[in-house]
C-alpha cells in the first residue's frame, strides 16, 4: 500500500507575515494541500471563507431571480 506524504500548510502565509511556528503549521495531505491552493491560491483561513461567502451571495442572487 502507498503511503500517503503529508506537506506543511501556513495558517497564516508567510507573504501576510505568516511564521514557520508549529502554532501556525498544519500538516495535511499532500492531494489536501494542492486542493487548497487550487481552489483558494495564497488565501490563509479567513480570505478562503470570504471567497466561499461571496460565492454564496452570488448563488442565492440567481436563485432567488427565478422565484
């Protein structure tokens, strides 16, 4: 069975000032981590919930048009 390798993730990016300090690194899943940063780019926590609001928005905006 292959084993699954596990990358480090900043909480925070390093180029917003982010630090190398275990509190702000989360090991993930190397597929996980390329996942994040397809879908959100750089975008820590914080700018990646503000992409999904805004996706939201948009959607209820065209779901309540046909109503």
């Amino acid at each position: 069975m292959l084993k699954k390798k596990k990358t480090r993730h900043h909480i925070k990016n390093k180029c917003n000032k982010g630090t190398d300090n275990e509190a702000n690194i989360l090991m993930l899943f190397e597929e996980k981590h390329n996942a994040w940063h397809l879908l959100f780019r750089n975008e820590d926590l914080d700018g990646a919930i503000a992409i999904l609001q805004r996706v939201k928005q948009i959607k209820q905006k065209k779901y309540n048009h046909y109503e």
